[in-house]
C-alpha cells in the first residue's frame, strides 16, 4: 500500500507552524472553520467540509473543494474523518481540535476514542501530540530522553506493559480507565504493549 497522509485543518486554538507541517502531507482537509485557518496561511485546502456555517465571508475558495455537509447528528469533525477515510489514507493528522470551546473539546475526544478507520490517527496541538494506540505491541525509537508524556484510557486495559518509563507497568489490568498522569521517557529506545482497549498517548512539547 502507497503511503497517503491526510491532514484535517480543525478551527480550534491554532499552532504556529502550519504551512511547514502541511508540507509534508498529501491531502489537506478543512473542517470547516479550519478553512479560515489555513486560508490565513495562504493555503487552499484540497477539501473543505461542514455545513460552511463557519467560513470568513471574505475567504476566497473554489468551489469545487467544498463539500457541504448538512447533517447536525455529526460534527464537522465526524464529517470530515469520515470522508478522509474514503480515501484510503495510511495517516490521518488531525490538526487545532483543541483549545476554544470545551464542549467541542470533549466531543473530539469522544470522537477519536470511537474512531474505528485503519488510518493511524494523530492529533497536534498549540503545546501537545497524541498518538491514538490501538492493543498491540509499540516499539517507540529515537525519544527523547527527559520528555514528559501521559497515557490514558475511557475502557477497560488488559495487560499494560511499559518499559523505558520512569514509572513502568508489567502486564497490568485496568478495569474502567486508565489515568497515566506526567510519565517520563528515560530510555531512547521504549515500549508500550497492552491485550485489549485503546489508549491516548500525548507529548507535552
């Protein structure tokens, strides 16, 4: 399968680096307000996706990006995950989910706990990365030693292992959630395996 990385371009509290992070995608997905975003930064999205109800007036946007989405049971983020992953990405990095309004805040992580695609999912934040981790064995290379990282999970964990961490775990069960509050990396080289749930795996940068 050929790579294909997807950015979706959310309308929360924006990041810094926007165009040299979108150098490095294939398709850029507007999730409606994110449209003003990323016009801000002089760049057109391949797609827009909503109900439109959050684009700047002004915006100069071609019509044929805009795929206008009227259904209010979804978000315009559910939208535009859901389109993304019609188009068969290996990656989707979801872009400023976070930071403007709280309600928004705990519907997108609702939403990335019940994403089920085949894509790797990534969130990048103003101050933070997470990585969502299905069960499974992750062999994280190259870290950086000292950084700060927390785990979590809304289910149940069967057999969390980590190793490299300042505050490690051999095959440990949790049975309603997991709240793995300011670990540390102290190896370059760490692992993360677990039998059953998912779990959010964030840097603080």
């Amino acid at each position: 399968m050929n790579n294909h990385k997807i950015a979706i371009v959310c309308n929360g509290k924006r990041i810094d680096n926007l165009t040299e992070i979108l150098k490095n995608v294939d398709t850029v997905i507007a999730a409606d307000g994110g449209a003003n975003f990323c016009l801000d930064n002089n760049i057109s999205p391949d797609f827009i996706i909503g109900d439109l109800d959050s684009i700047k007036l002004n915006c100069k946007i071609k019509n044929e990006s805009l795929i206008q989405i009227t259904d209010q049971n979804l978000t315009d983020l559910q939208k535009s995950l859901n389109f993304a992953e019609k188009l068969n990405p290996t990656e989707i990095l979801v872009i400023s989910a976070f930071g403007k309004r709280e309600d928004h805040s705990i519907a997108n992580l609702l939403i990335f706990q019940n994403f089920s695609g085949k894509a790797k999912l990534k969130i990048l934040e103003k101050n933070s990365e997470m990585i969502i981790l299905e069960a499974g064995n992750y062999f994280l290379k190259n870290q950086e030693i000292g950084q700060t990282i927390s785990l979590f999970s809304f289910d149940k964990i069967e057999k969390l292992t980590l190793i490299g961490f300042k505050y490690p775990l051999l095959n440990e069960t949790f049975q309603n959630n997991f709240i793995g509050v300011s670990n540390e990396i102290l190896q370059n080289d760490c692992e993360v395996k677990f039998k059953t749930g998912k779990l959010f795996f964030i840097k603080n940068l």
